[in-house]
C-alpha cells in the first residue's frame, strides 16, 4: 500500500484468515505516514479484543482517517472497547468522525 500513497479508502472484510499476523501487518501500513486513508472497512474478520489493541496502536498515526468500520468483530468485548476510547480521546488523538461497530 505504500507505493499507492493517495490511496483514501482501504477494506478487507469477512476474511477470518487475517488473524493476529494479518494485524501486525495491517498495523505497519497504517503506522506509515505516507498514507492519507480516509475510511478503513475491516468488519466480519473475527477481530478479538488484542488484535484491536494491535490496530488501534498503529491507527495513532493515521491523522486523516475519518470512518473506521469494525461491525461484526463478534470477538470484540469491552477491553477492546477501551482501547478506541483511549485511542479516540488520547492528545494525539485519530479525528476518526464515523466509528461502524455493533
């Protein structure tokens, strides 16, 4: 994804092969600040609450993110759920507008 650095919309859905890697690997290429995503869709893969920890680590740097879709992470529970907290009420917080999670 680098090499595509106007790239503003990003998604992989319902694909429960992602697991713990596939979130380290999401992770770096959201912690790189040649991109200017505006809306990441990972919804229906299964997410736990650690491999949202993962994610949200590396979306602090994400500065022109403003939609995050996360509907049906079934595995996500309430740590999960504080950790977006953190992430979207921290200093240098990510101005995610639109949060998708049921």
């Amino acid at each position: 994804l680098t090499g595509y650095p106007y790239l503003e919309e990003f998604g992989v859905s319902e694909n429960n092969l992602i697991g713990r890697d596939g979130c380290e690997s999401l992770g770096t290429i959201f912690r790189s600040s040649a991109l200017y995503l505006k809306e990441v869709v990972l919804c229906g893969n299964d997410f736990d609450d650690e491999d949202l920890q993962t994610l949200a680590t590396a979306l602090t740097n994400a500065t022109t993110l403003q939609s995050l879709w996360l509907s049906s992470n079934r595995s996500i529970a309430a740590a999960g759920l504080r950790t977006l907290s953190q992430l979207f009420s921290s200093a240098s917080a990510c101005p995610v507008e639109t949060l998708h999670i049921e």
